[in-house]
C-alpha cells in the first residue's frame, strides 16, 4: 500500500507541475513547412542563377560572333583589294611594257604550249 500512495503523489506532483509551467507543444507542421520553404527557397535561387548563367552564355555568344562578322567582313574587303591589285598587274598593257622593258619579245609558235 505505502507503493500506492508515492505512486499517488507523484502523479499528483506531475499534474501540478505542467499546470505551473507554460508546457509548450511544439506544431505539428512545423519542421515539414520550414524544411519545404528552405527547400523551395533554394530551388528558386539556382533557377536564378541557371537562367543568369544562361543570359551571360547568350551574350558572349553574340559577343563571339559579332567579332566574327567583323572579321569576316575585313577579309572580304580585302580580297576584293588583292583582287583588283591582281587584276593590275596582269593587264596585257602592263606586261608588253615590262617585257619590253627586259628585251623579251613574242614567243615563237613552237615555245608555246597549251594546257588543257
């Protein structure tokens, strides 16, 4: 019997207790919530960042090639330059007076030979 009773008063002990104290249970969706919005948060931030990086690779891709066209757009100005510099030097005009010039003279039929 003495068992029952500390038994008793623990019991009793205990109720008093919790009714002095501010016993605070903790929410139910607590740490699920929290851990989805961390979850979410950062999800956000490296589609952020995956789309920053997406914007940055586009524009030093433009970058790229607008460099390229104008490259590009020197050389063609200047083959049209060395092909009009061929062209005057390959004149007719300008190669009778040069070999003129030398003391070269007409080849004879025989020295000439045709490619086909």
């Amino acid at each position: 019997m003495p068992g029952n009773i500390t038994l008793r008063l623990n019991a009793v002990g205990q109720v008093l207790i919790s009714r002095n104290r501010k016993v605070s249970r903790p929410w139910r969706w607590g740490r699920p919530v929290v851990t989805g919005f961390v979850l979410a948060t950062a999800a956000v931030i490296f589609t952020s960042l995956f789309l920053a990086w997406g914007d940055l690779q586009n524009i030093t891709l433009n970058y790229h090639i607008s460099q390229a066209k104008e490259t590009q757009k020197q050389f063609r100005d200047m083959n049209g330059k060395l092909k009009i510099e061929l062209a005057n030097l390959t004149t007719i005009s300008r190669l009778e007076k040069l070999a003129a010039e030398y003391g070269m003279e007409a080849p004879r039929p025989s020295q000439v030979v045709n490619l086909r």
